[in-house]
C-alpha cells in the first residue's frame, strides 16, 4: 500500500509545543499536513503561558520545509476555542484534523480535593475539547471530511488514586468521542480515542524510572493513521504506549436472566453474581441503541 500522505490536509493539535502534541505536529507536517500548533505554554498545573513552546515547533516544521502557524489560545473558553479553528480557516482555508491533546494535572486524593480542582481539569481536557471541537466539526461537516482523535488515560478508563478529578474527565472524553462518531458518520468525519502512556512533563513523577523507556514517539504512528483517510475506523479507543498498540473497550457480557416474567430478589442476584461478571461471551455495542437491542434479546431468550 502507499505511503500514508497529508497534502492538503490541514491539522490542529492542542498542547503541541511539547511532548506527545508536539511529536505530532512533526509527523503530521513532515507527511504534507499544513499544522496549527496550538500551545498555551503553561505550567502543567494550567498556570502562567508564553510564546516560545509554541513558536519553536513552528519554527522547526517551517525549517524542514512544512508548513505551520503558532495558536496560543487557551482551550479553556468557547471564544478562545472557537479562535482556534479560525486560526487554521485564516491561514489554511479549512480544517481536515483536529487532535485534542491539551492537558493540566491537578492530582489530589479524594478527601483533599477541592472544587477548584475539580472544575480546572474539567474545563481543560472535556469542555475544552467540546469548545475547540464544534467549530471545527461544522467546518468538517461543510468540507465532507474530518477526523477527532481524543486523549484519554488509564486513569479514566480504569482509575488511579488521586485522579478522581482527572478521571471523571478523561473518561467524558470517551463518551464524547463515541456520540461525535455517531454524528459525524455521514459526513465522513471519524471520531477515535486514544489512552497513551509515554514520558512528557505530565508524567515523569508518575512514572518515575520507568518513563526512559516510555519515548513520545511510539504514540505517534497510531495517531498519525487515525487521522489518515485511509483510516475508516471510528468510535474505538486504544491503548498505545511503549511500541505496544492494543484496543481498549466498553463491553457487554452475556449475564443471566432470571425466569420468563419473574421479578428477581436481592438475593437471587447474590447467588448468581459469577454468572453475571462471567466474560467467557460477551459484546461490543456500537452504540446506545445496541447495548438495547442486546438487552431484549436476552429477555426473549
């Protein structure tokens, strides 16, 4: 098959002065993708900002003869979202790519977190995704084409201590991306998730150690042919990280049914408890409709 190419493409990744966006943007630009590389350049916590994250991987991607523009708005508000696609239609024409990286971490355990905390992470990764995303996502709709990657994390899909914040929010991010894929279907726009574990500035204490061997760039390759057109998947999640790709999923086992018409006690589900976690069979559902559909067809017998 033919290499996978970006002419004519053009591409907005959030957070992409360092790190995992910033790997990216690279990629994404030395494969023909016309780049917005936006960055507020703060703290990992969301604090301060500056110019210089931004403009240095601009600066690389125009020296090795690609194309891109520095955004420096935050992803935070509706308006600074909704400039960030206007950044790529003003200097691009359109928008084809849009990959939500942008991140803060406020990690505290349950009992210490405060409302502050709580509503930061949430207005950086899920609301900042929905502020940058609907602009694009009607330009998409115009143009026939658009691919979504979303970030979210082990800790949203399977938690961590000290991440109820974090969590809540990277496992919103799931659900957005899979009723986005439902919407965007007849529009060609495909909308996938991603769970990377690598080395940036946002891990490296979490990881410890362990992060040398955890290099940014073996995410990359996965998110580059989620934004391809030769990428037709969509509503999926994967975890990548480390040289290892795997899917990730939401799933549907077989369960138990009680007799036709009875009413199930307490304890009947007590007794059949290991039936229901037994994941010998199970399904996917597609979506809401399915996961429904399943439901009466196990009723039914």
């Amino acid at each position: 098959m033919s290499d996978i190419r970006f002419d004519g493409r053009v591409a907005i990744v959030t957070g992409a002065g360092g790190g995992l966006g910033k790997t990216y943007a690279l990629e994404l630009a030395r494969r023909g993708a016309a780049v917005v590389v936006n960055d507020l350049g703060g703290s990992v916590a969301g604090t301060g900002g500056g110019n210089a994250m931004a403009d240095e991987v601009v600066k690389e991607i125009t020296e090795a003869g690609g194309k891109a523009v520095a955004n420096y708005d935050s992803v935070s508000d509706p308006e600074s979202g909704a400039a960030i696609t206007q950044t790529a239609v003003d200097n691009f024409g359109k928008v084809d790519i849009v990959i939500n990286n942008a991140g803060i971490l406020r990690d505290k355990s349950f009992a210490k977190l405060e409302p502050k905390d709580l509503a930061a992470v949430l207005e950086v990764h899920l609301r900042g995704a929905f502020y940058v995303s609907q602009p694009a996502f009607k330009v998409m709709k115009e143009n026939g084409f658009g691919r979504f990657i979303f970030t979210t994390s082990a800790a949203g899909l399977f938690g961590n201590f000290g991440q109820t914040n974090y969590g809540a929010a990277k496992m919103g991010l799931v659900g957005f991306s899979n009723s986005l894929a439902q919407e965007g279907f007849k529009n060609n726009i495909r909308s996938n998730v991603i769970a990377p574990i690598a080395r940036t500035r946002m891990t490296e204490e979490l990881l410890g150690a362990a992060a040398a061997n955890l290099h940014p760039e073996c995410v990359t390759p996965l998110v580059v042919y989620l934004s391809s057109e030769q990428c037709e998947l969509t509503h999926e999640v994967f975890s990548v990280g480390g040289g290892r790709f795997a899917r990730a999923f939401v799933g549907v086992n077989k369960g138990w049914v009680p007799s036709a018409g009875a009413k199930p006690s307490a304890e009947e589900v007590r007794d059949h408890i290991d039936v229901i976690r037994n994941l010998d069979e199970y399904s996917i559902p597609g979506n809401a409709n399915d996961e429904v559909k399943l439901l009466f067809e196990a009723l039914q017998g």
